[in-house]
C-alpha cells in the first residue's frame, strides 16, 4: 500500500487519504499538540499554508498525545483551540499515536524516513515534520526545533512546487 493510501480519520471522523487529502500535490505533516512549549509553531504551519497553499501545497496536521499528555483534549477541543487561537485552516487528522506499538500505519511508514544526520526511527516530541511529495514520497524529515519558516523547509518546498 502506497502512503497516499493509508486510511486517515480526518479530526471530524471523516474518512480519508493522504491522496484526498493532497490531490497528487505536495504536503508538510506534522504531529501537533497544544499544550506543549512548540504550540506556537502553529503560527508558522498557517503561514505556510497561507504562502504555498494557492500552489497545491498543504499542511496536514495529527494531533497526539504521547508526550507529556500536551494534547488531552477531544477533538471538538483540539478544533476550537486551533481555529480560535491560531486561524488554523489546513487539515488536522484525528489523534492519534506516532510512536510505539500503538502507532498509527502513517507514522509506521513515515517514521522509516532519516532527517538530515540519517537518523529514522521514533518522532523525538511534537512538531516533527515530514514534507512528502506529490506521490506521496517522503522527501524530507525535520525535527521539532525546526521551525516552520526556517529555511530548509521553505526551500524544500519551493522545489517541489
């Protein structure tokens, strides 16, 4: 099964793909969390959503909970907090766990992807993101210190657009 095929939940319950999600267009996903001290990376995700989303390109962000408990809420919470607090408007996936024996078959696959030092494996903490390409490559891993607008991923995405 090809990534752009693994069966999502969007955060309304809604079933879907990557490849629904993208249409064939590159995409930046991103585990999320809003209580964690990188919560205000969101700010950042919708910039990029704002600035390359007319070009095909989007955020996709997946709410999770595996580190330190920074996103307990429901869904119905996690949607609020990130339209009211940060005008979120790109995709968020149900939550789910990116780690783990319970980790999520997307997060199985994107996790087998090194960052730049080469190093695949376990998601370090919130805000890890994979930039994946049109075919649902991953083509690059960024760890959660990057931020959003730091160079190495506007450039990775203005190559694949």
């Amino acid at each position: 099964m090809s990534l752009s095929d693994i069966p999502l939940r969007t955060l309304s319950d809604e079933p879907t793909t990557l490849a629904e999600l993208t249409g064939g267009k590159p995409a930046l996903i991103v585990n999320v969390a809003s209580r964690c001290g990188l919560t205000p990376q969101y700010t950042g995700l919708v910039k990029l959503q704002e600035q390359y989303g007319p070009r095909g390109f989007t955020v996709i962000g997946m709410p999770c909970n595996q580190f330190g408990g920074q996103e307990p809420g429901t869904a119905k919470e996690i949607q609020h907090f990130c339209s009211t607090t940060y005008g979120v408007d790109f995709p968020l996936l149900e939550k789910a766990e990116v780690n783990g024996p319970g980790r999520h078959p997307l997060y199985a696959e994107l996790t087998s992807t090194p960052d730049e030092q080469g190093e695949a494996g376990d998601v370090q903490w919130n805000f890890e993101k994979f930039l994946i390409d049109g075919q649902g490559r991953v083509v690059a891993r960024f760890r959660p210190r990057t931020a959003p607008e730091d160079p190495a991923i506007t450039s990775a995405i203005e190559k694949l657009l």
